[in-house]
C-alpha cells in the first residue's frame, strides 16, 4: 500500500527533519505522557500493544514495563535505535520496526492495543492514519493517542514556525489532532466509545534562551527551521518564540516552567 503520490514528497522531507537533531534528548521528557497513557488505556499483562510513530519510546517502554508484548514503530530507524536502547537498559522484550503509520503491514485485528504520543499526530493524512491504527486493533481493543492542542505551546510553536516557512498548501495542521470534535470525526462509527481528558505537560527550562536552544539544536522541526532561515528570519523566529515562552512562563524570573495542553484519547474499537 503506497502513500498518496501528493504526501510522497511531503512524507520524505518529514522524515529527513526528524532524523535531523536528535528527538530522543526532548522525548525523554516526555515519558510521564506515555505512563498516563497506559494507564487510561488500562493495559493487562500479555496484551499485545502497538506503539505507531513512537519515536524513542515512551508509550513503548510504558506498556512493555506493564508486561504488554510490545512492537514499537517509527518511520525513522534512528529514533527506533534510541527506544532498542532503552528497552536493553530496563531489560524489555520488545519488538523494534520501521513502519510508516500510513500504511502499516499487520495483519487486521492484530493488536490489543494501539498508542500513539505525538506521534501519529504529525503524519500529513489524518483520515489514513486514523483508519489504520483502527484496522489492526482488535473489535473491543483500544487506541490511546496523546495529541497537542493548538492552543498549547508546542501548538502555538509551529504557528511561529509557519509564520517563516509556510507549511504545504492544503496540508492539516497537525494539532488538529488536539480538537476533540476532529478526532471523533476521524473515528467516526469504528468506535463504540470516545474518551477524551484533557492534560498538561509543564517543559522545564532554565530560561527561554535555554529553552530554544535545546530545541534548535535537537528538536527536528525547530533545528530544520533555523537552519533554513537567514539571518534576519532566524532573529524573528528567535523573537517569536522567546515573547510566546516568557509569556507562558509560570516560573517566575529565575527559571522557565511552561504548562502545554494536550487531549489524552481513548477509543473502544466497535
């Protein structure tokens, strides 16, 4: 099953920009997402889960630490090597593969469980997607999908980021993902049931000066951008971002403590 012939390029490019950077330093923080995930998702021991788009791995390690019989997906081999990595650390038995999460190669029904934390979120057919992590769970299983809101920081982020390099005409947004009216409208009558709860990761930065430079020198679409820009562009973004952080910032004078909205979904497949 091959990507539509208008994503195809698109999707190339995306995979070069998370490749860049290194996801893994910024994923790491993020693992509190995937434990609460698991958790919403109420997983059992020997239950096989799927982790799609699952970057370094914190839905992965979440479910495997839960005794799930785990594969854990990425289109980037790199960010795979960093979950494998973590998996070996902890001693977990999990299943590594690339797969685009447009068009995954398991069988129907496959998994107990299918997760995604801002993962799927960011691939350009959201309709695709949807469909696909529905295909290969099992009637009664769940997806557990934890999406940023575009009211949220990272939201809000790529807005200032699209205001120096325009996204692709005609492509979702994908904080889109993070609107509960759309993802019930991309599940539409393959679920029986639709939880959504909304949910706040605070990032924790010495300034917003540390902040971006933490994520411009590895976070994919932060680092891509900045490199991309001259001079005077790159000063705007920079601009742009330290007005959105410092005015987000409930840590006080002394250090960058900034709340980011997301849903945490869980759907009952029918």
């Amino acid at each position: 099953m091959n990507a539509p012939n208008d994503f195809t390029a698109l999707k190339s490019r995306q995979q070069i920009t998370w490749a860049s950077g290194d996801y893994a330093v910024i994923g790491t923080t993020l693992q509190i997402v995937g434990e609460q995930l698991a958790e919403a998702c109420d997983l059992r021991w020997d239950e096989r889960v799927l982790d799609v788009a699952a970057g370094n791995g914190n839905a992965t390690l979440a479910a495997a630490r839960r005794g799930c019989k785990v594969t854990s997906t990425d289109y980037v081999a790199s960010l795979l090597d960093r979950g494998a990595e973590r998996a070996k650390a902890e001693r977990l038995d999990v299943r590594f593969m690339v797969q685009d999460a447009e068009a995954l190669t398991f069988d129907d029904g496959t998994f107990d469980a299918v997760l995604s934390t801002f993962g799927v979120m960011f691939a350009p057919d959201h309709a695709r997607v949807a469909s696909e992590l529905a295909r290969v769970c099992r009637s009664g299983g769940r997806i557990g999908v934890a999406n940023w809101t575009p009211e949220s920081l990272v939201g809000q982020m790529f807005k200032a980021l699209g205001r120096q390099i325009p996204p692709p005409a005609g492509l979702q947004p994908p904080a889109l993902w993070g609107v509960e009216t759309h993802v019930r409208s991309l599940f539409g009558d393959q679920a029986s049931a639709i939880t959504v709860t909304p949910r706040s990761f605070n990032f924790r930065y010495r300034s917003a000066a540390h902040f971006i430079e933490v994520f411009r020198t590895w976070y994919g679409p932060v680092h891509k951008a900045f490199a991309a820009l001259p001079g005077e562009k790159a000063a705007a973004l920079e601009h742009d971002l330290t007005e959105l952080l410092n005015g987000l910032n409930r840590g006080g004078a002394g250090s960058l403590v900034v709340p980011s909205e997301y849903l945490e979904i869980v759907v009952s497949r029918r």
